[in-house]
C-alpha cells in the first residue's frame, strides 16, 4: 500500500540527505493503516511535486511523544546538531487530547528516490465522461509506472463555459469547431458524479481530477464568476487563442500565422499569459511556450519575457506545466517547455509538473519520465 504524507522543508530536507529515518506522526486510524514494505510519499509543502519515495522498514507505537523521543538519537527524528529535542514540539502539529487519544507512531524510512513521475494532464474529451473511460487513463498510467495521473478537461466540453466561447465565433471556422459534438455536451454536475465514483475505489496511484481552462483576457469577469462555484482538486490555465483567434488549430495559418508578424502574435501570446497568471484564478499554468508549436520564432529575445512569467507564476504560488504534447503532438524538437523557460522556473523556484497532454488513454505517460528528469536538472 502507498501512502502520501506532507512534509516541511527542514523535515523533507533531513530525510533527502539521509540524517533523519523516523518520521514521528500522530498513529490515528489513518497512520493505522501502514504496514511494513508499504510506501510512504513525502511531498514538500513548498512543492508538492518534489517528493521523496520511501519504503517503511520498521513501526513502533507508543503511549505519547515522551515516551518515544529517548529511544532515538535527535538527529534520526529530524533535529539539527544544534537544536534540543523536547518532545512538546509535537504539540505544533497535534493536539494534547489528540496524543493522549492515539499515542505516537514511529515510522523508520528507507529513501528509495526522488524521481515522483505525475502526468498532470489528460482529456477524456473524445470519449464520454464515465468511470470505463476515466479507467483507462489510470489504467495506462499504472501501467506505465506513474505514481499520479491528473485528468483536466477542457472547459468547452462544458456547458457552464459555452459564453466565455462566443468571442471566437466571428470566424466562421472556429465557429464550425465550437459546434462539433464533443463540445459544451457536458456538464459540471456529471463530472462531479464521475469524480465521486472514482474516489471510491482503491487505485494505486494518486489521481486528481480538474479543467483545462481556455482564459483570455477579455473573459476573465465571466470566467471569475462560473469559477467561483466550480470544486476541484486544481485549476489549470491555458491560452489558446490571441485577440480572438486560435492559434494551434488546422485553420491557424491562415487566420493568424500567415497574416500577422509572429513579433506581434508572441507579444500578445505572453502579454495573455502574464495576465492569466496575475488573475490568480488558476493553481498551474497550461504549456508555458506552446506558441513554439509551428517552429515560427520572433525575431526578438524571450528572455526578459521568461523571467517576468517565472516571477509572476512564483508570486502567485503557481505551478508551471513541463508539457511533452509538442513534441508527439505537434512534432516539435523540443521533449517540452524550452530549456531556457525551464530555467526561469528554475531560478525564481517554480515548481514544475509535468504532462502528457493525453487525449487517448495510449498516451498517457509520454515522455514524463524524460522531463521529470530534465525538470530536476533546473532545481
Ligand atoms: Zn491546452
Ligand atoms: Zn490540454
């Protein structure tokens, strides 16, 4: 069995370097449940896709925290060299009556890794919104070794979104792909039905249910009121369109690409990206530079553009998408967000998640394990 736990950054940093092997926690009946060889995933609080895989070795209870901190060095329960353990600093994260109730759980740990493989996007869009379906994406992602799938769809599979659209159906071709069957069929409350029943079962990954939200800037009043109702695990922002025109579309070319200066079309592209990010509506941003998708470049440099985006999604407590879709998707060169973006997240300390962009369950997984790895050489 698996099991999440949080972690502050002391803590999370004691068990990286190996000092500290005992995490100490209330044994309520959830900490009950654990057992020997179960496994035990340490997220930082400060980021909760950096994670330390660890397999439990040993469980010993006892009455309270008095009783258990002098069976153990101070360093091995996670106190620096200079610090005193005094046993009344559990009382910052459990309640006296609470101690008193369950006693205390030493859980001895085994640090395996710290490669966490989440694939935190994927659309059931051209399928119905039923548990079968929501099961083969997990299903893959079990299969391919995940430790967590996110399912978001996008928001105009749903009804509640269909106006925050309108603005697009001035071309008529757009106008031709808003009225396709696979969009605005759905609604809210049946999401939620799926979501319920798939909390019910027992999975052996971890899996978070959101949307994929299409903001623009001239619809964030109406976005802000249809989202203020709308419980979820996660909200994930993306531009796809600027100044009303789609630009990864068949038709993009020749509504946006092959008429306007592409100086201009990423100006505008990062301008909108920026505003999202600053409308704190949204806890990830949706592939950060997906405008590359074409291979058409300013002539201008990013990078002053790539730090302010760094800044903005790290002052709103944002997480930034490693989003592989552009390279088997769109057959784009790079396996995801560009190296000199990631490094932005990087240096302003931004966490990264990564995606697949899945929309059929057999791409679930693509190439997350490549840019898990690529995300930890920028951290
Ligand atoms: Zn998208
Ligand atoms: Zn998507």
């Amino acid at each position: 069995m698996r099991h999440d736990m949080d972690l502050y950054e002391p803590s999370f940093e004691a068990i990286r370097s190996g000092a500290k092997t005992i995490e100490m926690r209330l044994n309520d009946e959830k900490r009950q449940k654990i057992r020997v060889d179960d496994l035990v995933f340490f997220h930082s609080r400060a980021n909760e896709y950096d994670v330390l895989r660890c397999k439990v070795k040993s469980l010993r209870k006892y009455a309270d925290f008095y009783e258990l901190y002098p069976y153990y060095d101070k360093k091995v329960i996670g106190y620096s060299e200079n610090e005193k353990a005094d046993p009344a600093d559990m009382y910052a994260y459990y309640r006296k009556e609470d101690i008193e109730r369950y006693g205390a759980l030493a859980i001895e740990v085994e640090l395996l890794d710290d490669i966490y493989l989440c694939d935190g996007h994927m659309h059931l869009e051209y399928g119905p919104l039923n548990k079968e379906y929501a099961l083969q994406f997990i299903e893959e992602g079990i299969r391919k070794g995940l430790d967590e799938v996110d399912i978001l769809d996008h928001t105009h599979r749903f009804k509640e979104f269909k106006e925050c659209y309108d603005h697009l159906r001035i071309y008529e071709k757009q106008d031709e792909w808003l009225n396709k069957p696979t969009k605005f069929c759905s609604s809210l409350a049946e999401y939620y039905d799926l979501i319920k029943e798939i909390r019910q079962l027992d999975l052996p990954i971890r899996v978070k249910f959101g949307l994929e939200v299409c903001y623009t800037s001239n619809t964030e009043e109406l976005l802000k009121e249809i989202l203020k109702d709308v419980k979820l695990d996660f909200l994930t922002g993306a531009i796809h369109s600027i100044d009303s025109i789609l630009y990864d579309m068949s038709f993009s070319r020749e509504l946006l690409w092959d008429i306007r200066d592409p100086d201009e079309i990423y100006k505008r592209y990062y301008e909108e990206v920026l505003a999202l990010v600053r409308s704190g509506l949204f806890d990830r941003l949706a592939h950060p530079d997906q405008i590359k998708l074409l291979n058409i470049y300013p002539a201008y440099d990013l990078s002053e553009t790539y730090e302010k985006i760094a800044e903005a999604l790290k002052q709103k407590d944002m997480y930034g998408e490693n989003n592989s879709g552009i390279r088997y998707r769109y057959g784009h060169h790079d396996l995801g967000t560009g190296e000199e973006l990631l490094k932005a997240f990087g240096r302003h300390g931004v966490g990264i998640i990564c995606a697949s962009d899945a929309h059929k369950p057999e791409d679930v997984g693509t190439l997350i394990y490549e840019n898990t790895l690529r995300n930890k050489e920028v951290i």
